[in-house]
C-alpha cells in the first residue's frame, strides 16, 4: 500500500475511534440515568431484555476494540464481567480478545511493515523490532511474559510479532495460555477490588 492509502485508512481509523469513544460517553449517561451503575440489578435486566443480541454484539465489541481501539480494553473487561456475570462475562472477554488478536496479526502479515508503523509508534517499532537482534527465540519469550503482564501495549505487540518469523501456533498458544491472567485481573480485581480482597483474607 502506498503513503496516500495508509495516511486514508489511519484517518478512517481515527474517526471511528473518536465516534466510538462519543458513543461510550452518549452510552454512559444513557446507563448512568438508568441507574445501572448504581444498581446492578438494571445491567442484568437490560441483558435478559436482550438475551440474544447483547452478548453477540459485546463479543462483537470487544474483537473490534482489538484491532480499532474504539474503546479501552480494560474498560470492555470490567464491563463484561458486571453485565453477564463473572464466568460468562470471563468467557466473552477471553474469546473476543483472543480472537481480535488473531486477526490483527493475520492484518499485519497480510499489509506488512508499512500498515504496522501506522499504528505502532516509530519509537516503539524500532525498540520492539531491536529484541529480534538477539535471536527470534528470545523475541519470543519476552512477547509471552509481556502478553501475560496486564500492562503490557498487547495490539501493539500483536502487530510487531507479525512482523517476525512467529508461528502461528506459537502466537495461538502463547494467547490461550497467557491472556486468562490479565483478563482476570482486569474483570475482577478492578470491579471487586478491596471488597474482593477483603472476602479473601
């Protein structure tokens, strides 16, 4: 693809990130309003309301958020888990992220370098890209401990490793096995924090 292509699609890109992030906000009050924030009762209500559609079209969401970061991940993890509970909200959570990033790394084999470096940072391109000068082994191990960390730029890293001579098998493993830590951090601890830790100790 050519600069004008790329320079199109980062525009595109960025007015839907901007129109996702009004909607959350429009979405927000709407919820607000309704005193689901207040009420956990209400969210559950609006689910069964919509027992079909809203779980498809938050599965839908959070593979989407994965590729056009319209809405923070950590912000769709917490919200699964309060709408639909902690074990199906997990099981949204967990497939749709996985699932998002399977096909951000098939998006970033596909287009190459050029798509890459239009949303990753030539700063941090250049400084990921650098661990491959120790070997692809080595790039390997430190993509799998910082996809476990629940701080680690997860798309980012997602999008460099396509870059690379990564299997997919390695990348598939390396998602199943690593990803249900940082979701669980962030659906969990995040909603119940001290009262979850207090429930504990």
């Amino acid at each position: 693809m050519n600069d004008n292509v790329l320079k199109y699609i980062k525009r595109i890109f960025n007015i839907i990130t901007i129109l996702g992030l009004l909607a959350t906000i429009i979405g927000g009050i709407y919820l607000w309003r309704l005193g689901a924030f207040q009420n956990k009762a209400v969210l559950q209500q609006l689910i069964i309301a919509h027992k079909f559609m809203g779980p498809l079209i938050f599965f839908c969401m959070q593979v989407i958020q994965v590729i056009v970061p319209i809405i923070p991940g950590g912000l769709t993890m917490a919200a699964g888990v309060l709408i639909f509970g902690p074990v199906e909200g997990f099981f949204y959570n967990y497939i749709g992220i996985v699932l998002g990033s399977l096909l951000l790394f098939h998006f970033g084999r596909k287009y190459g370098q050029s798509l890459v470096q239009t949303f990753v940072k030539e700063k941090n391109y250049k400084r990921y890209m650098g661990w491959l000068d120790k070997g692809q082994k080595r790039f390997n191990i430190i993509f799998a401990l910082l996809i476990l960390s629940p701080i680690a730029p997860d798309d980012a890293l997602v999008l460099i490793a396509s870059q690379t001579k990564m299997s997919w098998r390695f990348l598939f493993w390396t998602l199943i096995l690593c990803k249900p830590l940082p979701i669980f951090l962030y659906s969990y601890l995040l909603i119940f924090g001290g009262g979850f830790l207090e429930h504990i100790l």
